[in-house]
C-alpha cells in the first residue's frame, strides 16, 4: 500500500499551487491590462462596476437622443428664420397692394406672388430631418400641413395632422425639457399671430382689388411676424440647453470612464513586477525542491 505524502511534500505542493496561481493572475492582467477580468478577481468590487457600466450606457444614449434633438432643433431654428423672410416679403407686398394707386392688374400680381409665399411657408412647416417631418408633433412619419391649388377661392393650405409635440429630452444633470414645438403652434396659432390666416387674408383682399381690405390685412401679417420670432425664440434657447447638456454629458463620461478605469485597470507596472517575482518564486521554488534528499526503499534494505 502507497503511503500518503508526508508533510513537506503535502507544503510543497501548496505552496506551489499558490504561486502558480499568482503567476497566472499576474500573467492575465499583464495581457489583458485589467485586473478584473471575471467576478472571482475582484467580488466586492463587481457590483459597483456593473453600475458604473451601465450609468456609462445610459449616458451615452442619452448623448445620442442629445445628437438627434440638435439636429431638429437647429433645422427648425433655420426654417422658421426663413418662415420670417418670407413674412416680410408679404408685408412689403402688402403695403405696395395698400396703395390706392395700384391697378387691378397689379393687385392680382401681388395675390400672385402671396399665393406663393403661402405654398413656400406650408413647405416651411414639412421640414425634414433624416426623413422625420420635425414639426409634425409625435407624428413624424406625415407632413402636418399640404397646398391644394384647387381651394384658392377659400384656402389652400389643408391640416393633414394635429398631433401635439409632447417630445422631451432627458438632461443627463437630471429631468428633461422640451425640444419640439407643433406646426399649429407656429404656423397655425390660435387668435393673433396665425402665420396661415394673416398670409391667406392678405392674398384674398389683393385679389378683392380692394386697398382698405388690404390694409387692414398688414397688421395680422406683422403680428404673425412677431410670433414667428418668439418660435424662433423657443428654438435657440432649446438649442443652448442642448449644448449645455452635451458639455455636462461629456464631463460625466469622462468621470464615468476615469472610475471604470479605477477600478478594473491594472496597474501595468505592479503586475508586470508582480509577474517577475511570482516567476522568480516558482523557478525558486522547484530548483530547491530538485535538490532536497530523496530515499526510496533501498536505502532501507540491509
């Protein structure tokens, strides 16, 4: 019957194992340069980088809906500052038709010209950006307003949606805040102010031939005109707010990365030193085992 080891040997072994062990360990952070590479290196320390991992996560998606809405944001601060070009156009037109010198030839030419302006500005209110129409409120997928030609003698400009604009973006400094206006609240406001009426009142009292109607229709277009600027208002301060939140988004990645990195980066020095001396130790550690004594049954045997 084969004895079991006796106690040296039994240390020996340990010991061994223990330093092959730290040779391994030492060997993978070399490598991999973490010093957390599975939950048994470090597993008091998992659950709080799970967290910080997915803090980074949301973060990052956060910068991404924070991407999205500053591209909406600053193509409607662009069209409605040309929606407000074209309101000034109208007002001079409508000035020049509140001329009772014009002539009737004139005044139809001038209907003419407004008519354009209105199928430009219902253009206006289908802005685009990657396929999304951006003042269609939750209804991206359809333009809010279109020009039919054919209802000149009333309006032309018919609502095709009336979906409210209830988009919000989140402010990774925490809550959220509004990023989207409707097409019918800025070109179809309700009361003074309503870009579609003032324009169509103007184009019908041109082609009534009549200067006083006429006249009476510039006042509503420089009110829509001022409207128009508080829309634009709204766009620029959610234009800021974005790059407020971009600045604090990328600060709080950088921290959110710098404490990941705290906590499963190895020191690559340290690990390197590490590995040397656990090597060191084990090379060490079978040499003086090769030259420990060794007797066998023979040395017993008379």
């Amino acid at each position: 019957m084969i004895s079991s080891l006796d106690a040296a040997s039994q240390l020996f072994l340990s010991n061994l194992d223990r330093i092959q062990q730290a040779v391994a360990a030492a060997n993978e952070q070399v490598s991999s340069g973490k010093k957390i590479n599975v939950a048994s290196d470090a597993p008091d320390q998992v659950g709080s980088l799970l967290q910080l991992r997915a803090e980074l996560a949301h973060n990052g998606q956060i910068q991404t809906n924070l991407s999205s809405a500053q591209a909406d944001a600053s193509a409607a601060d662009s069209a409605i500052g040309s929606a407000i070009t074209m309101m000034d156009q109208a007002l001079t037109l409508g000035e020049q038709g509140a001329n009772s010198t014009q002539t009737a030839d004139i005044l139809q030419n001038l209907a003419q010209q407004v008519e354009a302006i209105q199928e430009q500005m219902v253009a206006c209110s289908q802005t685009q950006v990657q396929g999304r129409f951006i003042f269609s409120g939750d209804q991206m997928n359809s333009p809010p307003y279109t020009f039919d030609s054919t209802l000149l003698a009333t309006d032309p400009v018919v609502q095709q949606s009336a979906a409210p604009a209830t988009y919000r973006v989140e402010d990774p400094a925490g809550g959220s805040f509004a990023a989207a206006q409707s097409a019918q609240q800025i070109f179809d406001a309700t009361g003074s102010g309503n870009v579609f009426t003032a324009l169509n009142n103007l184009r019908l009292a041109l082609q009534s031939g009549d200067p006083t109607a006429v006249a009476n229709a510039i006042d509503p277009i420089k009110q829509a005109s001022t409207y128009l600027n508080t829309m634009q208002a709204f766009y620029g301060g959610v234009e800021n707010r974005i790059q407020n939140a971009n600045d604090y988004a990328a600060n709080l990645d950088t921290q959110l990365r710098t404490r990941i990195s705290q906590t499963e980066d190895a020191d690559a020095v340290s690990a390197a030193m590490k590995l040397t001396q656990s090597s060191t130790q084990l090379q060490a550690a079978l040499q003086m085992q090769g030259k420990m004594p060794h007797s066998s049954l023979f040395d017993y045997l008379g």
